[in-house]
C-alpha cells in the first residue's frame, strides 16, 4: 500500500498558499509525503518529525522512511479547525517544509480512539461507550491472501470489536509455515534489523484500516516469544528493539483504532528482563502522540501493572474468571481497566489452554461483566490444514460467538458508564448501577426461584435502593439467547442491613436451566 491518505500542499518562500488546503476528518488520518535521499541507510542516517500547532496546542509526530525516496509524517488531528505543521530534519531537503491543514467534524461512525473512561472501563474520545468484546488471531496477516481476507469476512460477521494479534510471525505448534512477507528485509537467519521492508508494513496498515471499516479495533502485539531464535525478531538487542518500535509507532499511531500490547507471554521471553519492558513501554508511550492504549500480556507471571504507562491490565487466567468474586480481583489490585485477554479457548486441542466447551467459555465472560471487567474470546478447533482461528484465523467453528453477539447486545443495552460489580465482598453475582439498573448472573446453578432482594452497595457505587422503589425483571438465558419479560413489577421494603427484598416476599420464577442472568431496571417515578 502507498503512503496514505492526501499529500499537504506547501507554503511558498513567501509564505503564501500555493493552494488551498486540504481537509481532514477529526481522528482521521492526514499524511504528508515528501521526497528524499535514497543513497545510504535512510532509515537510520535520515531524521524527520513534524510539529502540528492550534493555537497554543503542539502536536510533535514522527515520520519514517517508506522507501524509494519517500519519506511520510501522518497526523491523526485531535480537534476540529486550521492547524499549521512544519518538519524538521537532519537533511536538508526534508527540512522546514510547511504547510495547513483544514480539520473538518468527524464523518457518521467515526468516534476517535478508544480511551479510558469511569477508571475501570472504555469510551471512544467522543464519549460513545466502548465495551471490548474481542478475539485472538495471532499470525492472521502472515497467512496467504485467500484466507486473510476470509478471515476479514468471518469478522464483518461477528459479534467482535477488537482483535488481537501480532506484527512478528509466529512459529508454534499449528503454525509453521513461513510468511510471505517480513518486517525486515532479508531471508530466515540473514535479516537486516537496519532495513526495515515497506511492503509488509503497507499490507498491516491495509489490514488495520480494513478492520477500522469494519468498526474493530487493532490490539496490536509488538513483541511474543513464539520465534525461538528461527527468525531472530524475539532476541534482538535494545538498539534493534528500540529502533523497530519506533517506527512502528511513527507508522500506526495515526490510526484511530490502534491499540499496543508491547508483548504476548512477556515472561516467556527469556533474554528480556522487566528493565527491557520498562524501557520499551516508555518508549511507546513517549513516542505515541495520540496516548493509544497499551498493555502487556502475561503467561505465568504479572508484570507490574500499577505502571502509570500501562494504560489497562492486559491478564491471562483463565481461573480468575471462573467466578465473578475472583474476576473482580485483579481490578481492586490495578485500579485500571482489567481485560481477561486470553481465558482459555473454545476447542479440542490436546491442550488445556485449548478445550474449553463453549458453554465454559461464555460462562466465564459473564463472569468478568459482572465483575466489571472484560474477556476476549478464543477458537482452537483441530483441523487436517492446520488453519485454527487461534492463530490463522479463517472461519469460526465454535458455538460461542453468537452467544457472545447476545453478552455484546446486553451490554450495549446497560448504562453508558458500563457495568459495575454491586458487592464484591458477599455476593459476587450482582453487577450493574444501584439503584437504577442491576445485572445478576446465576452461573451454572439452576433454579427454579429466585427471590427478589437487591443488596445495599457497600463500595458506594451508584446508591442503595429504597423502601417503595419499583422494578421490572427481564430472564436472560445466555446460551439460548432469549429475553423473557417477568409479568408485573417488584416493589421493595428494607429486609435487614444488607438487603432490600419484595415487599410481599415474592420470587422470580426460572426454568431450572443453567447459565441464566436477571436484567432489574427500576420503573421511573
């Protein structure tokens, strides 16, 4: 893929417009495109960044080297208006270049990056509420083009909002096959890390745009261990990564729906030490002008993820959301966005990490809504090509993702400041926001009542019910994905210091079928 997007006109000696200039949507992507010395290693021997200023805000952006003399400076504007930008380089012809840029509102569907929003959970910078349900397709963009574009087909299809994978090739079990394209030029065992290849980096940013169409975010993984020295991309020196990661950034941040995760499994990487993933995680956050997301994916052991970088834990565990009480934990700990990255997948490799029945697997993501916390979603189904969605991606298989499309609806449905756990500390199964709106999720118990009481929320979130307040009641079997209206409405009075209940003493009747929730809405005034 060329450089994207519109090349910026330039003032002349004078300082006049030779033309008028070009407009670009709010959290779009304006790119400048300049022509520069090819002889050498430009990218390394060439310096280019720009300085975006509105007034008195100052936006400083890296520009890389896309090969055969162009060089790019991409710009995602943050705010609407005239913004003026200039370069600054260590060659001549690429240096003090100027020109404007016209920002116009963002176009229908377009709400800017995904932020941190209410501590715990995630708004787009338009404030529309984002709440990841997503899916992990590790090495997708190394698989021929056939099934890269199947696999962009399944996702147009899916319940899914952000994916997961890596910009590295994978080498694993399932996954051997050489990619087409590297990130560097040369061959297995010969790559020169000094030379980065513009064809695999045009393909990834035609990948990432093409999900954004589709309204996904990129979680995009920067480093993983599943290379062992065949490749050399998970050994390289501090200089090698250093540089490596900021080109990446200085090509992907102006990409609205780019997330980081500096590393898959980071404590499987044996030649890094936590003082690498330091340096590394600054450096992404230093170099990022937009502020993306960043995390860093575990396999046995946590890194520090009270890290004022670490915008979001990124967790593998599956146990912990086995049960919302345990789910809640890693949050109480962190004080940021939790998201269960990887909880096991739904399949029947010969692996634990690999044969969770569907029924698990969207039991344990109710188990993180109600805790306030987030799952993504996994397939390892064995097939005679080798193609598994884990990592190829392809075609879903699994029975999950329609139940998962039912969570996602649910949850779009809840209150815009998102689910919140009720209390933790006794009754792990209530989420939701007191006194207005209540989640309960039953779990695999299967009963045939459920008697009506909403507890006071001790952490203060929202406020408790009082006597007299009314309630609808709404069954939600989340493997059938069914809503029943439960007749009539509950109208509640103090039980004791823990409790409201039905002032009558009356239950909810239930099927007596596992995997039910209760959506409460209380009846306005």
């Amino acid at each position: 893929m060329e450089c994207l997007m519109v090349v910026a006109f330039l003032l002349g000696q004078n300082g006049t417009a030779a033309e008028m200039p070009p407009t670009v949507e709010q959290w779009g992507m304006h790119e400048i495109v300049l022509s520069g010395p090819q002889s050498g290693n430009p990218f390394v021997e060439v310096r280019l960044h720009a300085r975006f200023q509105q007034g008195y805000e100052v936006v400083e952006v890296g520009g890389f080297y896309d090969g055969e003399g162009r060089y790019c400076v991409r710009f995602m504007p943050p705010r609407t208006g005239r913004w003026q930008w200039r370069t600054e380089s260590n060659r001549p012809e690429l240096d003090g270049r100027a020109g404007e840029l016209l920002v116009t509102p963002p176009a229908a569907g377009n709400h800017g990056p995904v932020r941190v929003a209410h501590r715990y959970h995630f708004a787009y910078a338009d404030g529309t509420p984002y709440r990841p349900v997503g899916t992990t397709v590790y090495a997708w963009i190394h698989q021929p083009e056939g099934l890269q574009r199947q696999t962009l087909e399944t996702l147009a299809r899916s319940p899914f909002n952000k994916v997961r994978f890596c910009i590295f090739p994978k080498r694993y079990a399932w996954n051997t096959n050489e990619p087409d394209l590297y990130p560097f030029e040369g061959r297995p065992g010969a790559f020169d890390t000094t030379r980065f290849h513009p064809p695999f980096f045009r393909r990834l940013e035609q990948r990432i745009l093409e999900l954004q169409k589709l309204g996904i975010e990129a979680d995009v993984i920067l480093f993983h261990p599943y290379d062992e020295g065949h490749w050399g991309f998970d050994r390289m020196t501090p200089l090698e990564d250093d540089r490596y990661v900021r080109y990446v950034v200085a090509r992907l941040a102006a990409f609205r729906n780019v997330w980081w995760s500096l590393a898959n499994e980071f404590d499987f990487m044996t030649q890094k030490r936590d003082e690498d993933w330091e340096r590394i995680g600054q450096l992404v956050a230093r170099s990022d002008p937009y502020g993306h997301l960043l995390s860093i994916h575990n396999g046995k052991r946590l890194f520090n993820q009270t890290r004022p970088w670490l915008t979001h834990a990124s967790i593998q565990n599956g146990s912990a959301v086995e049960t919302a009480a345990a789910a809640v934990l890693y949050r109480d700990a962190f004080e940021k966005p939790v998201v269960y990255d990887e909880i096991k997948y739904e399949g029947n490799l010969p692996r634990r990490w690999g044969n969770l029945s569907a029924e698990e697997l969207v039991h344990r993501f109710w188990n993180a809504t109600v805790a306030g916390t987030y799952a993504t979603h996994g397939e390892t189904y064995l097939s005679p090509d080798d193609v598994i969605w884990w990592s190829k991606g392809g075609v879903l298989k699994g029975q999950s993702p329609p139940r998962l499309a039912f969570l996602r609806r649910i949850l779009e449905e809840a209150p815009p400041e998102s689910i919140e756990p009720v209390d933790k500390w006794q009754n792990p199964e209530y989420g939701g926001r007191p006194p207005d709106f209540y989640l309960v999720y039953l779990g695999k118990a299967a009963p045939r009542a459920w008697p009506f009481r909403l507890p006071r929320p001790p952490q203060g979130i929202g406020g408790p019910p009082a006597d007299g307040m009314r309630y609808q009641v709404e069954i939600l079997d989340t493997w059938n994905m069914t809503v029943t209206p439960v007749p009539g409405t509950f109208t509640i009075t103090r039980q004791d210091d823990y409790f409201h209940a039905d002032r009558q003493g009356r239950a909810v009747e239930l099927p007596g079928r596992p995997y039910l929730a209760l959506r409460i809405r209380r009846v306005p005034e």
